[in-house]
C-alpha cells in the first residue's frame, strides 16, 4: 500500500506546496510524516491538524470522523 503522502487527494497536497515558501519547515515536517506513514491513524494529532490547517478547512468544520480517518484528505485505496 502506498504511503500517505502518495495517496493524498491533489487538491489538498497543492495546497500545502502552495506553503512551502512561507512555511518551509513545517511543509517539510508535514510531507515527511505522510511519507513515513501508510494508515492517517497513525500520524500524530499535530501533523492531522496541519493537514487541515493546510487544506484551508477549519478544524471545527471537519466532520470528527474525517478529522479520526482523513477521509477527507485521502484517495480511496
């Protein structure tokens, strides 16, 4: 099964390349922790939160389950 970052939904992963001047670090930190991750269980609260800080969606307007599963931010597999 292919890695997070791979299988993130393009509009979400234009939008956090769209940052990566602005916030160089935090871009790098977020693609290498979908990188190293296959399941969204798995990522830390932290990097599930700036995916969708990145996805301009506020936190409060995710659905919980999207927020728990990345649904919303993951391709189908």
């Amino acid at each position: 099964m292919d890695n997070l970052w791979k299988r993130l939904k393009p509009a979400v992963k234009t939008k956090i390349l769209a940052e990566k001047n602005e916030y160089p670090y935090l871009v790098k930190d977020v693609k290498t922790q979908l990188q190293k991750h296959t399941f969204w269980t798995d990522l830390p609260i932290g990097t599930c939160r700036h995916v969708v800080n990145f996805s301009h969606d506020s936190v409060f307007d995710v659905p919980l389950l999207d927020f728990m599963y990345g649904d919303l931010f993951i391709k189908k597999a």
